[in-house]
C-alpha cells in the first residue's frame, strides 16, 4: 500500500513549525530562544510559500520569489536583532528577557 503525499502533509507540517515557533517565543525567558523560535516560524511560512507555488502555481514561480525574499528579510531581521540584544547585553549583562522591560 503506497500512500500519496498531499498539500494538505506540506501545510500541516508548515503548521506544526509555526506553532511550534509561536509556542517558543512566547514561553522562553532567553532572548536567544526567542529570535531562534521567530525563525522556526519563518521556516514553516516559507514551507507554505513553496508548498503553494509547487502544487498550485504551475508555471509560475511566485511562491519561490516569496520565499526568496522572505528569507532575505529574515536573516536581516535576525541580525539586526542580535545586534540590538548585543547593545542591550552590555547594559544588563543578562540573557533574561524579563530584565529588559524598560524598552
């Protein structure tokens, strides 16, 4: 019995990584975790893109052009962040989100 993978497996694993990623920055207390699990997220939207673009766009390569460019901000997102959490670790010379509340 051979079973024939779907849209529907791509999206759902799309899905688990988001949760997956929204459950982590909401519940880590370290920055570092934080701006790991933004990017899981990014990974299971960027999932969705191609998945969309392999099975609904035919010829059409916008779902791989999304993703491109989704990827692209993501890493300039990335760094930017570690750069202000750099600044920011200076000051508190702490990992713990919680000691940075005057933002």
């Amino acid at each position: 019995m051979e079973t024939e993978i779907t849209i529907y497996h791509y999206l759902f694993i799309g899905l688990i990584l988001f949760l997956m990623g929204l459950l982590g920055s909401v519940i880590a207390k370290n920055v570092i975790k934080v701006l790991i699990s933004i990017e899981i997220m990014l990974t299971g939207i960027n999932l969705n893109f191609v998945t969309f673009g392999t099975f609904c766009g035919g010829n059409n390569f916008d779902g791989y052009v999304f993703t491109l460019f989704y990827t692209g901000i993501g890493a300039v997102e990335f760094g930017i962040a570690l750069f202000i959490f750099y600044l920011m670790f200076q000051k508190k010379e702490s990992e713990n989100i919680e000691r940075y509340s005057d933002l």
